[in-house]
C-alpha cells in the first residue's frame, strides 16, 4: 500500500512539514507495511520555500530588508536554474518589528533584494509565493530594489510604503536587472482579487495590516495614481486584471516590471514537488490544513490536491484541525472523507497546543479503518468515513 501525505499547514500549530510528520507517524503505526509518500505542500503563501525543499530543492539564504527596513535573513529554495521565493520571507506580516504595522509605509523591497539574491545565484526560473505581505505598495519597493525609480514630480525618488505612491509622476526602467529579460517570473497566488475598488488590494487587505479607514481611503487613491502612472509610462493597465491585488498589489508590480504571470498557487506548488509523479502507484492521499471551512473550498492547497489526485484516480482523506462544510460539498471537490482534531478533543485551544500528538492520533484511526475498508474484496477503493 502507496500512501502520499500532502497537507497544507495547521495555522498557530503546524507547519506543513510538522503535520506531514504527524500524519505519516501515525498512518506508521496502523499501516506498517505502507510505504508513506511525505510531500507537504502550500498554497503561495508561508510554507511554499519549505515545501521546495521538501521536495529536493537546495535552501539558501539572503540578507535583506524587511518591512521596515530592518535587516532579516531570508530563505529560499534553489535547484538548478529554479527558484522558489517566498514574499513573506522578506516582506510578510511576521517580519514587523515587535508586530507593529505599518500599513502606509511597509515596503516589498525586501523581496526585491530576495529576487537579486535568486538571480545572482543563476535562476531564470522563478516561482515567487504571494501571501502574508506586511505592506500595500503595489509592488513598487520590489521594482525598485531591482533597478527600477519611481520619482516625483520634482525627479526624486519616492520613499517607501503605499502611502509614497500618491506623488508618483514618473517610472524609469532603464536601470531594470537585465537578466529579467531572460527570466520567467510566475506569482503564486490564491486569490484574484483586482489592484483597485471593493475588492482591491487597499479595501480587502488593507485592514488586516493594520490600516485605518482613513489610511485604505489614502492607499486606494495611492494605488490608483500608481495604475495610472504604470500605464502612461509604460503601456501596461494593471488596474483590474485578476491577481493583481495580491499581496498588497505585488501582483501588479509583477505584471508591470517582471513580466509575470500569474497563476494558482497551489497548482504551482504541486507541479514544484512533482506531485503527479509522487500520486503513480498511490493508493490514498492524505491532506489537509487548520481550518477547513467555505473559504477552502475554492483554490485552498487542500482542493488542489483532492483534484490533481482525482485526475490521477486516487482517493482523498483530509484530516484538518477544524472542519466547518458538509459532507457534501466535501465529495463536490473531490475529498471522500474528512475528520477533525476536534473530533478527538472539544475543546479547542487544547487542540491547537496538542496539535501534532492529536493529528498523529486521527491519522493512525484513518490508516486502520482503510487499511480494514482496502482488504474487503469490493472496497479497494474506499476512503474510511
């Protein structure tokens, strides 16, 4: 029996790599014959760099700005000419000093310093995950770091953040890394929200980085100055195409000065783990994440699992940490079962500190009752309910 355990991470308990950990230890001790594929994955977001070298990528690390300006070590993952990037890495959320935001502020230009880092080391093949960004700068601070100048009206350089980008009057790329002309950037992305409006970068993301109505009010019409500039000076209209609202707008960035593209972070990951290769022979995937609820339901890392291994004709079990669909809406993505930490333990902050021991647990369960299901004659193919 072929096990693949690809699950996402329990967020405020596991990483990907420690609940893939949990899960093969306990399908170990109900299943001890099988051989058990650990392949944890991520949607773009934290996780994606761990994942890469997971999956046989070298880690290397760069020195380079946070959020803030303040120096961080930053990983990523290297094999050959292929990179994996994170922006959170460099630019995320957890990189704030003390946690302090800095919603008007907050640069990427970190993560165009982890870029440099990627390409002095010869990528010209990089995937760049966009979640958990600290700043709303519409990519301008990763532009800039590799070789771009965004300049007032009186030809100074604006300062960094969001905020900065209200006084923006002119682009210049002649300074642009060269060796961008070569590359294939791709931005790793589950969401496909526009730059601009209701559902743009400010409006949605801009409040869960510490901004004020009175400062997404200020980012939006920064924003909108930006996607204007951007399309005088260089030709290209960012304003609405889905994706660019990513990370605080680094999608538009990535489409103006990277000639990215943009596309589903999950299905990135998995085709940088090779996971199509890993499902020959498989007889059950194991996936899951911390929260299992509507919002999984379209593009999450577990989905992208169920439907690359439901192409491949395996069944699916998510074991997750809370699970808030029906069963239903499980089997319409492609998931046959799922189960809860809860199930084990009610109470939930119990759960989330005992995360690993109770994930372990839930696994050895499901590794039991398919392993009873798997030896019936007409059930070869079943997932434990």
């Amino acid at each position: 029996m072929r096990i693949v355990v690809a699950p996402d991470k329990f967020k405020g308990s596991l990483t990907a790599v420690e609940a893939a950990a949990a899960i093969g230890q306990g399908l170990r001790r109900s299943c001890p014959d099988a051989e058990i594929v650990l392949l944890p994955v991520a949607d773009g977001g934290d996780g994606t760099v761990d994942a890469a070298v997971t999956a046989g990528y070298d880690r290397r690390t760069a020195r380079v700005q946070g959020p803030t300006g303040r120096p961080v070590d930053a990983d990523f993952a290297l094999r050959g000419d292929s990179a994996v990037l994170e922006l959170a890495e460099a630019s995320g959320l957890r990189r704030l000093p003390a946690g302090v935001p800095a919603p008007l502020t907050a640069s990427t230009y970190g993560t165009g310093e982890l870029l440099g880092a990627a390409l002095a080391s010869g990528a010209c093949r990089i995937v760049l995950g966009a979640g958990g960004s600290a700043s709303t700068d519409g990519g301008a601070g990763m532009a800039c770091a590799l070789g771009v100048r965004l300049l007032d009206a009186r030809g100074q350089d604006l300062a960094p953040g969001g905020a900065a980008l209200r006084e923006l009057h002119a682009v210049d790329v002649s300074g642009l890394r060269p060796e961008l002309a070569s590359c294939s950037v791709v931005l790793a992305s589950d969401v496909d929200n526009p730059l601009l409006g209701d559902r743009g970068a400010a409006a949605v993301y801009g409040p869960q980085k510490g901004a004020t109505p009175q400062d997404v009010a200020l980012l939006e019409a920064a924003l909108t100055r930006y996607a204007l500039v951007l399309h005088r000076e260089l030709g290209i209209d960012v304003s609405s195409v889905p994706g660019a609202g990513a990370a605080g707008g680094t999608g538009a960035g990535a489409l103006a000065f990277l000639s990215a593209r943009i596309s589903s972070g999950i299905d990135l990951v998995l085709d940088v783990v090779r996971f199509a290769e890993a499902l020959q022979g498989a007889d059950l995937v194991v996936t899951g994440e911390g929260s299992f609820d509507a919002q999984s339901l379209h593009g999450k890392a577990p989905v992208g699992v169920a439907q690359a291994a439901a192409c491949a004709g395996v069944p699916v079990l998510a074991l997750v940490g809370r699970l808030d669909v029906s069963a239903a809406q499980l089997q319409g993505v492609g998931i046959g079962s799922a189960h809860s930490l809860l199930d084990l333990e009610p109470d939930q902050e119990t759960a989330i500190r005992h995360a690993g021991a109770l994930l372990a647990r839930l696994a050895e369960d499901a590794g039991r009752t398919f392993a009873a299901a798997r030896s019936e004659p007409t059930s070869s193919t079943a997932v434990p309910g």
